[in-house]
C-alpha cells in the first residue's frame, strides 16, 4: 500500500470545515461473484481415463438467489468516520480517517495518523 505524504499543517491556522466538495472516503462495496472452479471445468472437455462414473451437469441446480443488500448511506458513514476522529482526538490519538470500506458485517475505518505521532503513548 502506497504511503500518501501530506503537507505539515500550521498550528497557527485554523483548520477548513469539511465540505462537499471533497471526494467521498467511502468505497462502493463489490458485487461481483467468481464463478466456481467447478463451473469453469464443465466449460471444458474431459479427458476419457476409463472411470464409468459421471458427475451429474451442474446446470441441475439454480443459480444463487440475488441477494438484496441494503443501501450504503454514505453521509451516515462520513459522520461516524468525523464522530470516529473527535473520539479518538479525546484520548490523545491524533490522525485522519482517509478511507471507509463498508462491507457485509464490519465497516473498516483507515487511519492515518498525524505527522509526529508514535504508535506508543
């Protein structure tokens, strides 16, 4: 994973609110499924080695049922990534959450942690 270098903020000057304007942090989950190892082997030809026995076709059995997931709510994620920071900043950990990646049981929030910052307290 690429490291990303930002420009040191001056303690002097107050920091920009947060706007629209900037691209989202939050990363559309993926909907593609890999067809199986035995779908692509049916594709295709076997080889004739002498066994009588012979798997029944796959196409037997249905596809799998599209499965509905909710819809991503992309400003409740932006607030809980800023809620995430001030919580953070109350026990002294300083740093930006740069991306959010939601996915079907567990969001990951990733931090990057501010310039200067060690990870031991």
């Amino acid at each position: 994973m690429r490291k990303r270098r930002r420009a040191r903020k001056d303690p002097d000057v107050a920091p920009m609110p947060r706007t629209n304007v900037e691209r989202s942090r939050v990363s559309a989950p993926s909907n593609a499924a890999r067809p199986s190892q035995r779908a692509a082997s049916e594709k295709q030809r076997s080889l004739e080695l002498g066994d009588t026995y012979m798997l029944p076709p796959l196409n037997l059995l249905s596809g799998p049922a599209r499965a509905e997931r909710p819809a991503v709510d992309t400003v409740a994620l932006e607030h809980n990534a800023r809620l995430l920071e001030t919580i953070l900043d109350d026990y002294g950990v300083k740093g930006e959450i740069m991306q959010v990646r939601p996915g079907p049981v567990v969001t990951l929030y990733e931090l990057e942690p501010a310039p200067g910052s060690s990870p031991r307290g």
